[in-house]
C-alpha cells in the first residue's frame, strides 16, 4: 500500500491519501495514515496534484555513516586503517529542512558550494515502541520512503555539530511515497546527478540492518507513529551545483526528485 | 503571563491554560497558547493537576556549552588553553525524552551511574522566523521556560554522538510553566540537589545570547511556533543517584524539581 500527503490544485491545506498500485489516482482520506482514518470520498490524479514530504515527524533520526564503502572511502581519505565501528551512534535532523518531491534544494548565499546528496532508505514507524528486540523490531514499521541527507560539506568539517551542515531549510527532501509492502533484501538504492547514475547499492547492504538498528534506540528510546529514521547511503556522491537535478530511486518506492537552485 | 499543560485529577486527555500570577489558579483554554483560544470555563486548582511538559516542540534545539566557566572547567581538564567558540553550533535533542515537572528522572539499567543535570533557560517559539536580525530576534519569542538536560557522561564521552547520553527517555524535564513576561538580564538560576544550592549564575550570562542565538540559527533554519531552544548551563555539576531530587530554579519562572529513580 501507498501512502502520500499531497495539496490538490487550487487548494491550499494538505491532506493524506492512498495512491493506487499503478502511482496514477489518489485516493483522500480523513484522518492520517498513521490513525483511524476513512475515505473522504474524492480521488485525484496524481498528475494534478503536488506531493509534499509524506508528514512531519515527531522526532526526525539519522543512522549517519552505516554502509562500509562509505567508511572505506573516509578510512583512505584519512590514511587510517579500516574499522566498522562496535555499535550505531544515532543522530537527528530537524524537520524544518523536510521538503517534498520536486521542491528546490536551495543552496544557502554563505555556502562554499560544497553541497552532496546522500540517498537515503528511510524507515516510518508505525507504533509506540519501547525495547524492541532484533525478532520483533520490525513489527513497529508502518512503512518505507526515501530521503536525500543533502550535506554541505564545509560547515561539516567545520563545525562542531551538524546543525546547517545538514539541516538548512529544504536539505531534507523525502518522498514521494509510504510503501508499507517491503521485502528488504530486494530493494536496490539509485542515485542520479542529472541524469546519470552515480550510485548503486543493494539498499540492505547496511553495517547495521534496520531491526539491529531499532532495537538499539529502543533500549533508551520510546518511538512513536510518525518518528523517522535515515538509514544512512553509500558512497560516491559528488557536488550539486544550481541547475542540477538529483534522483534517488529505490526499488518500488518510487523516485525522489529534486532540483537544486541559488538561494 | 504563565500558560502551562496539566491532566485534571481522574482525566487522561491534557489541555493547556493560564496560570494566575498567584501561582494558585489553572483557567483552562480550548486551543493552545500557540495560536486561535477561548477559555473553556473550567478553572482548576493548581494543586489538583498534574503538570506536564508545557508542550512537544516541533524542533528541539540546545545551544550545548554556552558560557564561560563551562569553558573554563573543561580547558582546565584537558589542560588546554582557555578559548571561547567563535560562533554557536546548535545541536538537537528529542521530544521522547521530554518530561514535566515531579516526573521521575530514570537511571536507564545499564548507565554506569555517572548522570549529571544541567539546568538551562529554554526559549519557546511563537512566530514563524526566518532571517532575525540580532535587533529583532526576541520579537519572535513567545516566553521561557525551564529545562534539565540531565546527561550520562560516560555515554557522552564514549558514544559518536549524544543520542542516548542526553536523550533516552526522562532525560529532558521541562517547565514548569512558560512566562511570557521576562526580562532576561534580572533572571538568577539555581540549581539545587536535594535541597543543597550547587551552582548559581546569572541567566543571561551567556557566550551566545539569545537574540544572538536566534539571529545565527535563521541564516539557515526557519523557527515554527513551539520550537525550543535549550540554551546551555554553567559549571558545576554533579552525580545524581536514585533517591536524589534535583530542582532548577529561574527567576519568576519556577521550580522544575524531578526525583530520581532507578530503572
């Protein structure tokens, strides 16, 4: 089943809504996906619609480095020897860079120019969950999207937190869609710089899967419906400059577009 | 003016009210402070709620370390020079860890017992803002209030990132009420564990001000209603045990007093 948070033509309040297996008709609920909910009657194009980020989180996580080419490439870079770390470190970003399918990522006027993409599987959880175990974890996901973790790699380096590194407004676009439906081992993670493929994963291919990942948190964390975590993405990336236009793709979860424009 | 969010003796559901000056009276509000309100008609001794985290910020900032004997304290242990950030690097908290006021701080099983409190003026939100201007900035304030970023060090000096040493779950007391009436410079914070003064220190001490603060963080992030911004703690510390009750005190914004107990 497939998810979306869309503002029809002419409107201006957002709604959810169910989109049909073929990505063609909306279905608008009242309610949220998350709750009880009931059609509301209307259905849409998806075509005469504009998606937004699927919804706001409550708390917005991020795995941070977890494919191992991506600390392969930071281990030559720093002429260090290769070390998967012992645990994952969780970190967050803020729901004020969430932006939708198609909207601009804007390049801040102070940016170096340093900007990267980072595709991204992103795990939406369902229920209130509280020391999960790796057997049962999975049972708390209401779903799957895709984020780009869009990075401004000089303040990275720079700064002592990641606060505008990664969290400028519209950094964080995720969509287009919820797919509840998801085998994990099958999915394949594409990234595309204008066009041309850069990336290409199998999108599990993580140091730490997504139940290792959740029972963690939850050993100290309560999740909630709505709480999202980026599963982290592999290497390459490369700069985006305006103009440009990114795609990450995973299989069955559609395809995340987004343009890159000057602030 | 002091607006606070409670659960009336045998309710479940919260609401959010006024708090008379006397500090005696709830007035109950349909809607919340944020935005569109009326009063309910229902009044409510404040002796008879239970208080609760005044709300769920969309976005939770903590500004860290934030002023000079911070600095000073943690020069002296790396026996390194004293220096002061040349600009504030704003790190994130989650909202799962939020708790009110006489809610249990929980020692998580595996804590190696070091957890420590920091108490700290919290700025709450209360006008969308992009771009402030340091002359500006407080014009986008809806009031203050009180938080404990209780913090494990062990956790905080082993881990990558501080995800469970300042935010598993009861690890952020906040409130217990938000002031919107506030002069910055004649606010005193008192830190007390089990009734004995720790630390004392003038609030608007900081490195960073808050119109400072504010006017940094939206060159790059837009502020929505409900935001918080923690913004740091002065020097000293302590350990606290299960069976502790730590209080942190703000001039005409309260007493934020939370036991401690083992998990």
């Amino acid at each position: 089943m497939k998810w979306v948070r869309f503002v029809a033509a002419g409107e201006v309040d957002p709604h959810f809504g169910s989109l049909d297996d073929s990505c063609s008709e909306i279905c608008e609920i009242d309610g949220d996906f998350f709750g009880a909910h009931t059609p509301s009657g209307r259905t849409f194009p998806l075509s005469g619609v504009k998606l937004l980020a699927p919804f706001i989180a409550p708390t917005f996580y991020a795995a941070g480095a977890n494919y191992p080419n991506h600390f392969r490439t930071a281990a030559e870079k720093a002429g260090k020897p290769l070390v998967f770390p012992a645990q994952i470190d969780i970190g967050y970003r803020a729901v004020n860079a969430l932006v939708g399918p198609d909207d601009p990522i804007v390049v801040p006027q102070d940016s170096s120019g340093k900007l990267q993409f980072e595709g991204e599987l992103v795990v939406v959880i369902g229920k209130r969950a509280k020391h999960l175990t790796e057997a049962n974890a999975l049972e708390c996901v209401f779903g799957y999207t895709i984020g780009n973790d869009v990075s401004e790699r000089s303040w990275q380096a720079a700064d002592r937190t990641f606060w505008r590194a990664k969290n400028s407004d519209t950094f964080k676009p995720m969509g287009p869609w919820i797919e509840t439906d998801v085998k994990l081992d099958e999915l394949v993670t594409r990234v595309r710089l204008n066009g041309s493929e850069v990336s290409r994963f199998p999108t599990n291919s993580m140091i730490f899967g997504v139940a290792k990942t959740l029972a963690t948190m939850t050993r100290y964390l309560t999740l909630v419906p709505g709480d999202i975590v980026w599963m982290g993405t592999d290497d390459p990336t490369l700069d985006m400059v305006p103009g440009d236009t990114v795609e990450v793709e995973i299989t069955g979860l559609g395809v995340l577009r987004n343009p890159v424009i000057a602030g």
